[in-house]
C-alpha cells in the first residue's frame, strides 16, 4: 500500500494553489518600438494608463528591442510591419489606419533645394533606424534604383542635425513628420515624395500560438488621444 508523508498533502496542495493563481492571473506582455516624435517616456505612461493588467515595455532603439525579444520574447509586439517580418515568430492581428489607409507615403527632405530620387547614386541620406544595418539597406534598396549610403540614427531629433551640419544629402521619413522638423527648425526645407514608397504605419504582431485578447481589447479601446501618440485614427483587426 502506498503510503503519503503528512507534509506531501499540504505541500501538492500549495504547489497547486500556486500553479492555479499564477495562470488565472497572468499578464500578457507587449513590446513596443515606434519611431515617433513623441519620447518613449510619455509613451509609454500612456499606455499603461489605458491598458491597465498588460505588462508593457517601449523601446526607442531597435537594437535594444531586438535583444529584448532574444532573451524573453513577449506575446505581442507593436511596431512597424517590417520589423514584424524581420523580426519572425510573430502573426500581425492589428493594423493601425489613418484616413483609411493602414500604409503611409515617405519622403525625401534636404535644405533649399530638392534632390532628384531617381539620381541619388551614393548620396548620404539620413533615416531612422527601425532594421539595423543591414535590414535597412534592404528595406530602402527596394525604393530605390541605386542604394544611397544610409546614415542611421536612433534618435528622431539626430535627422535634423544630419542636415544641420551636412552630413546628410537629406533625410527619408514619412510624410507625416514633415512639420515636426519644420517647428522645431529654421531651416528652408524642401520635400519630395519618393515614387512608389509606401510602408504600413503601425502593426500588432502576435506570437503564433498565442492570442493576447487583454491587448487586443486594449488597444481596441484606446482613446484619441492614445491613438495620435502612434500617429492613427482607427485599428483594423485581421
């Protein structure tokens, strides 16, 4: 006949106890990386605020996202749809729109005079890095028929003194940002629109075999103001 230590019973039934809350309480995990002109900080306050019982984390460098996601990948991510692709593992379940389209036109801004896109050839051109070196120049070779020399910057104030101090021919951006470097800068801009270029604004990827409902619905619910920190009016579910 089997027979049980008097501390096995309490002991199975603690162990359970702790197995059963941890699982009915458990929070599902964002990360987020979007390069927007609005700082990380003020983010991510804001979306704890309206998504209160999801554990997020904003992140304003690809490169300390990407390494995040190596240690301890999260059930979802929101960032820009090609960084869904290149990162992998994950399914997109969300689009953010805005005026009805979920993609969004770049393009190209120097001082004083425009640049011709057909005719960079080698020509430095600031951009935002979203995809680390060499996924940049994958990312931007697609739009272009010679791949310009990419200076990357992880910080959206650092595409102005590209231009500031010459270091950039121009800067590529989405359209959208135009008159966040026009307010904080004197400069004489002068945009054009790169032919052909138009990248998804914002997506939610979901880890495949997860379903992330609390996030779902969280950002389902997001307020105007919530919505314009990421640069959208309206979600579109897949």
């Amino acid at each position: 006949m089997i027979r049980f230590n008097r501390y096995f019973l309490p002991s199975a039934i603690l162990i359970f106890a702790a197995i059963f809350f941890s699982r009915t309480g458990y929070s599902e995990t964002l990360y987020v990386f979007y390069p927007t002109t609005t700082r990380s900080q003020i983010v991510q306050k804001e979306l704890d605020r309206v998504c209160p019982g999801i554990e997020i984390t904003v992140f304003g460098r690809y490169e300390d996202f990407k390494a995040k996601i190596g240690m301890n990948s999260p059930d979802a991510i929101l960032t820009k749809d090609p960084v869904i692709r290149q990162i992998g593992g994950y399914l997109t379940k969300m689009e953010g729109a805005r005026k009805g389209a979920t993609d969004e036109p770049y393009v190209l801004v120097s001082v004083d005079k425009k640049v011709d896109p057909h005719n960079i050839g080698n020509a430095p051109i600031g951009i935002f890095d979203i995809l680390g070196r060499k996924g940049m120049k994958k990312f931007v070779s697609r739009y272009f028929t010679a791949t310009p020399r990419l200076r990357r910057v992880s910080k959206m104030e650092d595409m102005l003194q590209l231009l500031t101090f010459n270091m950039a021919d121009a800067i590529l951006i989405p359209e959208i940002h135009v008159n966040y470097f026009k307010e904080i800068s004197k400069l004489n801009f002068a945009v054009t629109p790169v032919p052909g270029m138009r990248v998804g604004i914002i997506a939610l990827g979901v880890k495949q075999g997860k379903h992330a409902p609390q996030i779902i619905k969280g950002l389902s619910g997001m307020d105007n103001k919530i919505k314009a920190l990421v640069e959208v009016d309206d979600w579109n579910q897949q």
